[in-house]
C-alpha cells in the first residue's frame, strides 16, 4: 500500500532500544520505548502495546512506523514483550494467562510512575494485543484510561480461531503451532548478554504443544470465559475504541462491544484483513496513527476535536464485485450509526423453500445434505491476513454443487445487508454428531458466485456451548444459525444465495461420521438484517490518509523462495490436499546485525467420502543468528489426526546452533472427542 513516510514530527524524539521492566516476582520484562526528547521535564501521557511478538526481530518494523509517529506527537510509546517472549524472562506457557494480565496491571504502575509518565495511560493492540487490552481494562488498573483494540474479540470460545459455533477449527492446530516454534527463539544475546543460553535453555525446557489445552477444552467452559470480557460488561469502566474488517475472523465483537459496553465507546470496521489499516489490503486503508491520536489526545490530554461528537459506529458497506482469492480494493461507502443497535436497520425474510427463497412459505419437505467432505474449500481461512496473499473466499461455485443452495429472485434494485443475518433452521440428522454450515453468497449476473458471509453450528451445541446435548437420530430440531456480521450490497441483476452443508474444510474439523442432514423447507427462513444509504453517510469526516514513521534498513540475505497456495487432487487415493507454503528469505536487520528467517509448509488433506482422513500436517524451519556469536535453526511438525472417538496430536522440535543438535522432543497426546 502507497503510504506517506513521515519524518518531521512536532517533538523530537528519543529512542531507548532496550530497557527492563522488574515485577514484584523478580522477574524483568524487556521494554523498546520512544519519547519526547523533553519528557522527563515536560511530563507526556504513555501508550502501551504489550504482546509476545519479540520486539528484536518479529514486531520490530511495525513497531517502528507506529511508535514513533506516537512519541512525535507527545506521549510516550512503549513496546513491551510479555513474560517469557523476546527479551522478556520467564517462560510464556499459554495465551492470555492471568499471569500475563498480572504483569501487565504492574507495567502499567511502573509507566505511570516514570518521571517522563504524567500518569495517564491508554493501551493499544492488535490481535493478542486487543485482547489483552480488553482483558486488562477490565482488571481496571487505576492508572489505565482508555483503550483501542484492533481485530480481537471478546469471547475467546464462540468467536475465536479456536470453535466456531460450537465446532473446532482447524486454525485451533495450526495457531497453536505458530507458538510452538516461536517460544523456541533464542533471547538476543547483544541485549540480554552472558545470561542469554540460561534463558534460552529454561524456555526449551517448558515447551509443550498449546494444541494440548485448546483440545482438551471442547466446551465453553471456565478455561475458556477467563479472558472472555462479554461475560461481564460492566468490568470494562474506560472509554473503548473498537477496531475490526470484513476480511478477518474478527468482525463480529465490534459491533457487539457496542451494544453490550456501558462506557464511551467507538466502532469502526473496514473492508481490511489482519494488518494494521495503514498497512493492510484490501484498501481503503486509513491513517491509524491520525485516528489513534485523535482518540489518545481526548481522553489523555483532554483535546477536543470533535471525535466524540461523531456517529458511534462507522462500516464499510462492500459493492459486488468479482469474486477473487486477493482484493487490493473493495469499493464501497461508508455508513455510520449513532448508535449500535440502531433502529435504522430494517429486516427482510425469505422462506427456505423447494423452489429457492420466496417471501411466503411452500409446504413443507423433507431434503437431503450429504456435503462430500471436500466442501468448504473455497473458503480456505477464518479470515484474510491482510498482506496481498489468496486468503479470501473466491468463486463458490464448486462448493455450490456440494451444497443445497436456496436462491432468490433477480433482484431488480440493490439490497444492502447490514449486519448479522441468521437461519432459522427445521431439521434431523441420521447421526447422534453433526454440524450444519450455511453460506450467503451472491450470484452475481454473470454467473459467479460471491462469498457474502457464513455461519456454523455444531448441533449438539444447539442450546448451550457448555451442556452438549447430542443428537437423536431422525428427530426433528429448531436450530439457529448465526451468520458473520456484514455490510454488503446485492447488486440489480444478482441473486441472493443461502447455500447449506453439513461439511466445511478446512475450516472446521469434520464430523465422527459422515451424516445424512434432512432440512424441512417452507418451515425454514433467513432473516437479513438491511440498511438504506442514508445522507448521515455521505456527511462524516474523512479518515486520515495513510502515514507511518520510517522504519529500519534491512539487508535480504536469502531471497524468498515463492509463496504457494492450492488444492490438490491424488487420483490414485482421492485425497484432497490444500497446501499453504510461506518463505520470509532471511533477513537481518542493518542496525545491529541480528538475522531472521522463516519457512513454512502447511497441509491440509481430507478424503470426500471420509471425515476420519482429515488431517492438519504442518511444517516451519526459523533460523535466527549474528556472525560471529549464534546461528541457531529450529525445525518444528506438527500433525493433528482424528478417528471417531479421538483427536491426536504428534509434535516434536528439533534445535540446533550450527551444526550441533541441542534440544530435541516429541509429544503424543490423545484427547477423547466430546460432542465435537
């Protein structure tokens, strides 16, 4: 993306490339931080992100086009890794521990009590990063003020990369295995010194697959609500930014932050995928940093320009288009709502009927979904990664004719769809273990089909994700879907599409057994949630173009070998595999000559008549080094296997420094499959 490099800032900044934070345990965490050069004697409101990314290498540019830019307009930016990642001691054993919240409610004291901190502070973060700032206002450490979350949620179960309605994803593997190399890197011996290989060693030492809890969990249980804000709102007592895109995972807990805080709040989603919206695809992109400030300077420096006074809510409502595995623009508009819920959104019904969707209900009948295994292909991730690789839904056509589509009449004027629609659902299913996906999809005049939005259910959580209920054969069950929160408009000349499976990979494992789904029509109905363009829309203030701080020269030691995705088919066993390869080269960073590089292969392959071939195989190789002192490589797998009864997991994890094997372990778990 085409952004504006900006050096001159109103302060002169001063950078501390390394410095530790001690907490009560005795344990130091490492901290980058940018500040006015005039800090200490003209004390400045802190930003903090705290997040395991490593600082040194994995963060290091993005952190270098944000921070600054923040320091340059008078606070103190601070990058902090959390307990046992980067520089920072300790060991980091899961995601969103109460440790790491501890830490953070004693990073937070220590930045307020700096002589260069006028004791405010707001928290920022994308990902990890706005989770832990949710998770952190709500532990309501008194010198925290305000907070902007970007791409997170709030309901680590049901909205997460781990289950999606009930059903366990394929993302919940293969997250679990980008951790499992990373907390195999070795601390930065220039910053940490002689102390470097005894931390290293002790990190070694506890690894162990975060597959192991986030299967062993399979119901939305205690483990799971720790973290979760929605469970109780009103532990949020500081005004919240909420950020999200329609191509990434986390879409949906904007607008139900919005409805479910009781506190000054803000939403905003954009058409982006998993990046910062400086940085991301497809456009329009958007000035975080401007945004951020306009956010940080009301609620810490109590600057007015009016960001308060604007519409709550602001979202990115798509045109047809195309469909294409990669979009560098979505055209569109931008729509805002003075509130969230609003009573500008209208609702329109359709019957789910044997002749396609109908404003009446047919009578009613009994059909038949048996989705080969193989469908869901066109959908290949949970969300975008916002970088320009084929990660977006594209032509759904071949999983159309796996599915049993419902389709609508050629509309004869735009309809635009604005929010969460959901399908109400009559049906049995000839097995005690199943989950039912529905697609909206738009099909457009030429033919293609456009992915719109989805929503799965895994039909033993039909009434609770924590009392599984399961299935009696041939009984006939209410369900209702929910679909992804979207804005969106049909074209003239489009169809609408509901297109209904009972499978969906790689997204969610598939069922124990293959199923035989009967969906009663005429008795079945989709409600979309819709919208008029409104003149409000065309009235808002522009957002900030794109503009970041100048980052650090790098030097391209190996180039990068080509990226590859797709689907493959092996004739001789009808094996589908979908491969993902990715390969960074290595790079090192000119400034201090530390060395970086990763290689991944990840498989995913799955026979069409078999739910027990399914198997998630992954592959990485990082290599980390400075001439003269390191040259490590970690060699990590990974595979995750099913039966009827079982989930499996084999792992192992190779490391070596040169040509020296130093650490080496495998693991075996089986984990008994409970209603999933």
């Amino acid at each position: 993306m085409n952004a504006t490099i900006v050096d001159d800032f109103p302060h002169e900044v001063r950078e501390v490339e390394h410095a530790l934070i001690p907490l009560a345990d005795g344990t130091n965490l490492a901290i980058r931080y940018w500040l006015p050069v005039d800090a200490e004697i003209n004390p400045v409101p802190a930003i903090l992100e705290y997040i395991p990314y490593c600082k040194r290498d994995g963060t290091a540019a993005r952190d270098e086009a944000m921070h600054p830019y923040f320091a340059g307009h008078g606070y103190a930016a601070i990058r902090v890794d959390i307990r046992g990642s980067g520089e920072s001691e300790g060991l980091l054993l899961d995601e969103y521990l109460k440790q790491e919240q501890d830490d953070a409610l004693e990073v937070i004291a220590w930045i307020a009590a700096q002589l260069w901190c006028d004791g405010k502070v707001g928290m920022m973060g994308k990902s990890w990063g706005g989770f832990n700032g949710l998770q952190v206002a709500a532990r309501r450490p008194p010198a925290l003020k305000c907070i902007i979350t970007v791409f997170s949620t709030d309901d680590r179960y049901a909205d997460d990369v781990h289950y999606i309605g009930g059903c366990m994803t394929t993302q919940n593997t293969e997250w679990a295995f980008i951790m499992f190399p990373a907390m195999a890197r070795p601390p930065d011996p220039a910053l940490v010194g002689d102390a470097w290989r005894d931390m290293w060693q002790q990190r070694l030492n506890a690894m162990t697959p975060w597959a192991v809890p986030w299967i062993e969990h399979q119901r939305r249980d205690a483990y799971w609500k720790h973290g979760s804000v929605c469970e109780n709102f009103d532990d949020i007592e500081i005004p919240v930014y909420a950020i999200g895109g329609w191509a990434d995972a986390y879409s949906n807990p904007v607008p139900r932050l919005l409805s479910g805080l009781n506190v000054p709040r803000k939403g905003l989603v954009g058409p982006w995928g998993h990046q910062y919206m400086h940085q991301v695809l497809p456009r329009p992109g958007m000035g975080y940093m401007d945004e951020a400030l306009r956010w940080w300077n009301y609620w810490l420096k109590g600057i007015d320009a009016g960001i308060m006074d604007e519409p709550q809510y602001r979202a990115w409502v798509q045109d047809s288009v195309q469909p294409s595995s990669t979009y560098h623009e979505r055209p569109g508009y931008w729509a805002t709502e003075s509130e969230w819920p609003s009573p500008n959104i209208g609702s329109q019904t359709f019957h789910l009927n044997t002749d396609g969707l109908g404003d009446t209900a047919n009578s009613e009948k009994s059909i038949s979904v048996q989705s080969p295994q193989t469908t869901g292909q066109c959908t290949p991730f949970l969300g975008s990664n916002g970088a320009g690789h084929p990660e977006d839904p594209y032509d759904q056509r071949h999983d159309d004719v796996l599915s049993y589509c419902f389709d609508g009449d050629v509309l004869e004027e735009e309809f635009t769809l604005f929010g969460a629609p959901e399908v109400k659902l009559e049906l049995s299913a000839d097995q005690t273990d199943a989950f039912v996906c529905v697609r909206l999809n738009e099909i457009r005049a030429d033919g293609s089909s456009l992915q719109v939005t989805y929503g799965v259910l895994n039909l033993t959580h039909r009434n609770s994700h924590e009392d599984i209920e399961r299935l009696i054969p041939d009984k006939r069950y209410s369900v209702c879907v929910a679909l992804n929160d979207i804005a969106h408009t049909f074209a003239v000349g489009s169809r609408i599409r509901v297109a209904v499976s009972n499978a969906f990979w790689p997204i969610v494992w598939p069922s124990p057994q293959p199923v035989n789904l009967s969906v009663f029509t005429g008795v079945s109905t989709i409600n979309l949630p819709t919208r008029q363009p409104r003149k409000e829309d065309a009235e808002i203030q522009p957002l900030p173009p794109v503009k970041h701080a100048r980052t650090h020269a790098t030097t391209m030691m190996r180039e990068a070998e080509p990226d590859h995705f797709g689907f493959s088919y092996d004739l001789s066993t009808g094996v589908q595999t979908f491969t993902n390869k990715m390969d960074t080269g290595i790079i090192r960073n000119d400034d201090h000559g530390w060395t970086t590089g990763s290689k991944t292969d990840y498989r995913y392959h799955i026979h069409p008549d078999d739910p027990n071939s399914a198997c998630v195989d992954l592959k990485a190789t990082e290599v980390y080094s400075r001439e003269g002192q390191l040259d490590v490589r970690i060699e990590a797998h990974q595979i995750m296997t099913s039966d009827e009864n079982h989930f499996f997991i084999k792992a192992d994890v190779n490391v070596f420094d040169g040509d020296k094997q130093i650490f080496s372990r495998n693991w075996k778990e089986k984990f008994k499959r409970d209603g999933v």
